[in-house]
C-alpha cells in the first residue's frame, strides 16, 4: 500500500523570539525537522515525504541539508497562510490517489515509532487514525462571564499528531472551504459526518513551540541517545 507523510511547518515560529524558525533551531547538533523526518524515513524506506515550508525558506532549508550533510528524500512544498491551505497544498503533491497520509506536525521530533506504526495500521482499517493523550491534572471549563465548572477530565483527551487518513478520504474532506473550527485535520474530516478513531499517543510528542520547549526536547534528544 503506498504510505506518505506530510510534515507541516509552514509558520514562522514567533513564539519562539528568535530569528530563526523553530523549525530550523538545532536539537543534538541537528534542525528539529530532520529529526522528524528521519522518524518517519525510519519507519519505512520507501515512504514519500513531504515537507511543507513557506517558499521563501527553501533555499535556507537546502542550504542547512547541505550542511549537515541531510540526504533523506522528501518534497518540498509551500505553505499557505494557515495549517488548512498547508495541509491542502501538501495534500494536492501527494504522487498518488490511493492509500494513507500521515499529516504530522513538523516541530513534533519525538514521536515514537510505534504509534506511527499503529496510526498506519488504524487509517488502513478505519479511515483514521489521530493520536491522543490522557489528560494528568484536573480541568473547569471557564465562561465568557469568567464563571468556572469542574470538568471529568476521563471524558477529555489532549490530541497530538500524527493525524493518518485514507487518501480519497481526506482528500475530498479538504475540498470543502476552510471554517473557523478547522482546527486539526480530524476536525476537517469529522465535517464530512466521518467519524475519527483515536490512537494512543506518547507523552515525550511535544510540540516545540517556546524556549522552554527547546531545553526540554535536548533532555529528550540526550536520553534517546544514551538508550541506544
């Protein structure tokens, strides 16, 4: 069965206060997006890898490749102005009109192995496969009057990425016009009236988005290295 990934990271990293992207920041002397893709080039071989960037990175995105020496194959394309036309436009490169997309987030580096695995197994029997968390501490849900409620945090679950799908089937879920609670790729699937199917996911699958996201993902990157 043909099996791509289409790695997102077409923002521009503000949050972080640098110069530079998160994206393209070293984790263990390497751009965190190599380490994704070199998770995903891991689990297969033979998978196509897309990576989605803004146009105006590729050249600086060759020229780091190029440094490090980064030979892992994927496709470069542009990014739109939100994570919806993103996806679409990666969505759009796919060289094939059947099997499974895994849509991951590209500041995402630590995702185990095993749950792309299972995302894969999951999409290819029940159309998807989004990977998710329990929730460790108590939650309320907060009115717009400030008003707060306890909430049975068992019914809640935190969602990560990979999101994995059918090709026909996420395809034609990104044909509809971007809404406002487009906010992941299951929820544009979920607007067909499909229903998603949640795989367990892993704690250490942060999203590098701030500084102290960074100092946190190289403890992970050194405990990694000293299990192998």
């Amino acid at each position: 069965m043909n099996k791509a990934a289409i790695l997102v990271a077409g923002g521009k990293g503000l949050r972080m206060g640098g110069p530079v992207a998160k994206q393209y920041l070293p984790i263990a002397g390497k751009p965190v997006l190599m380490h994704t893709l070199a998770v995903f080039f891991k689990i297969d071989p033979q998978i196509h890898l897309i990576l989605v960037l803004p146009a105006s990175d590729f050249e600086f995105w060759k020229s780091l490749c190029e440094a490090n020496q980064f030979v892992i194959p994927h496709k470069l394309v542009a990014g739109g102005n939100t994570r919806f036309q993103s996806v679409r436009n990666g969505l759009e490169a796919l060289p094939f009109s059947s099997g499974l997309v895994a849509i991951h987030d590209g500041v995402r580096p630590f995702v185990k192995l095993e749950v792309i695995e299972n995302s894969f197994d999951e999409a290819e029997n029940s159309g998807s496969a989004i990977a998710v968390v329990n929730l460790k501490d108590s939650i309320r849900k907060v009115t717009d009057e400030g008003k707060s409620t306890f909430q049975e945090r068992q019914y809640f679950r935190l969602v990560q990425t990979p999101q994995t799908f059918q090709i026909e089937k996420i395809k034609k879920a990104f044909e509809v016009t971007e809404l406002p609670q487009f906010t992941d790729d299951a929820t544009v699937y979920e607007h067909q009236g499909w229903q998603v199917s949640l795989i367990q996911g892993n704690l250490e699958n942060i999203k590098i988005t701030t500084p102290e996201d960074m100092e946190y993902a190289e403890y992970l990157a050194s405990k990694q290295k000293s299990n192998r």
